[in-house]
C-alpha cells in the first residue's frame, strides 16, 4: 500500500499510515510537505482561513496530532488539527489541559465515506496523551454535517458563542469530557 500511494521515503517515519479505509484512503500524520495540500482543502472547504505560520505552528507544536487522510494519486483530502490549551479550572487555581479541535475538513468529493471519522478516531487518543481533562471545539450553528459528527462522538452543545464568526454566525461550544 505504502509504494501503491508512493510515500516520500524521507518522511516516512513521520507518515506511516496509521489507518486505511477501504483500500482507498490512507490516514497519516501531517508533515511539512503536506502543508500546502492542507490549506488547498481548507481554503476550499471552510470560510476560515489561516496564515501558513498558524498550520506551521501547530505542526511544530502539536504535530503527532495533526493527520491528513491521501487519496490513491497522493492528493491530500481531509485533514484535522488540534492544539491543547491551558485554562483556569472553574473551582481551584489550577490550571486545565483542553484539547482544542482547530479545524477538520474533508474534500467534498470525498465526504460520507467515514474520512472525517477515521480523522476524529485516530487523533483523539493522541490529544488525550496531553493529560487534557476534555476535548472542546466551536462550530457554526448551521453546520449540521459537522454537528451530527461531533455527536455521534459524543460532543455535547454546552454554550452558544455569539457572533463568533467574522460574518456574525453564532457558534455551538461543544464539549466532550475525558473518560
Ligand atoms: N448530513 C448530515 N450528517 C452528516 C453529513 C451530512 N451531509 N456528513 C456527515 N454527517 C455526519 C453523519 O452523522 C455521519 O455518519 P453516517 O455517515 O454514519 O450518517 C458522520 O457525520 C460521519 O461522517 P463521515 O463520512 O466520517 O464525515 P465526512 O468525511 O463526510 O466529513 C465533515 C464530515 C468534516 C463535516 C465534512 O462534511 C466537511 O469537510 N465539511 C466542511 C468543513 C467543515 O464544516 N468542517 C467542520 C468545521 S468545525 C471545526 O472544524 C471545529
Ligand atoms: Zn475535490
């Protein structure tokens, strides 16, 4: 499979598939010769979009976390990135450990094939390995694509964030607490 999708053979410790789906798609970690597949499927996809410092910043930070999925003819398709942030917990000084789904997107013409799932699959476990007390992510209020699949992981709606999408879309807080 590797020789079938020609790996670059420099990167391939970083990128041994981690997953395949149906023979079809491969699922492997994000390198530095990706990035521009990365914002490619962005920038058609999402409305956000990001400077590449901010992609290079979460490879560098959080990049064991940062998977792509690769068609047959190596063509970047999806992707999903997280970062993990501190904040103050509610009720003592502390601070907590979250894990921030950034952004995860999938070509559209490569969507209800289960991408997005294997994504959420695969990076979850390595997210958690950051001592995070829960996974946390904001996502527009009529996206339901998204919604359904954040919920058939068990995000719950835990707030509305209003206004916060530069067009002025209010945005579901969903939450997920560590098991
Ligand atoms: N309508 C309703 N539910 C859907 C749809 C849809 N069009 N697409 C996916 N789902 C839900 C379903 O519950 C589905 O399970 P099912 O197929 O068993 O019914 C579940 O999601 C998993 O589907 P996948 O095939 O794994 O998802 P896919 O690979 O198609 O990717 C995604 C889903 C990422 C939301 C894709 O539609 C996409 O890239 N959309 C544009 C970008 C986007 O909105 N990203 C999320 C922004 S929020 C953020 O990044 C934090
Ligand atoms: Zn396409």
């Amino acid at each position: 499979m590797n020789k079938k999708i020609g790996i670059d053979k420099n990167v391939v410790n970083n990128s041994q598939p981690l997953a395949h789906l149906n023979n079809l798609y491969s699922i492997r970690r994000c390198t530095v010769h990706d990035l521009e597949g990365v914002i490619a499927v962005n920038e058609r996809e999402l409305p956000e979009d990001y400077p590449y410092f901010f992609y290079k910043n979460i490879l560098d930070n959080f990049g064991d976390a940062f998977l792509v999925a690769v068609s047959p003819s190596n063509e970047i398709i999806g992707y999903i990135m997280w970062r993990v942030e501190k904040t103050p917990s509610l009720n003592s000084l502390r601070l907590i450990h979250k894990g921030h789904l950034v952004s995860i997107a999938v070509d559209s013409h490569h969507r209800r094939k289960g991408i997005a799932t294997a994504l959420l699959t695969y990076s979850m476990p390595i997210i958690k390995k950051y001592n995070i007390c829960e996974y946390v992510l904001e996502v527009r209020v009529s996206n339901q694509p998204a919604i359904n699949l954040y919920k058939k992981f068990n995000f719950q709606v835990h707030s509305i964030k209003k206004c916060y999408y530069r067009d002025g879309e209010n945005a579901y807080y969903m939450i997920k607490k560590v098991s």
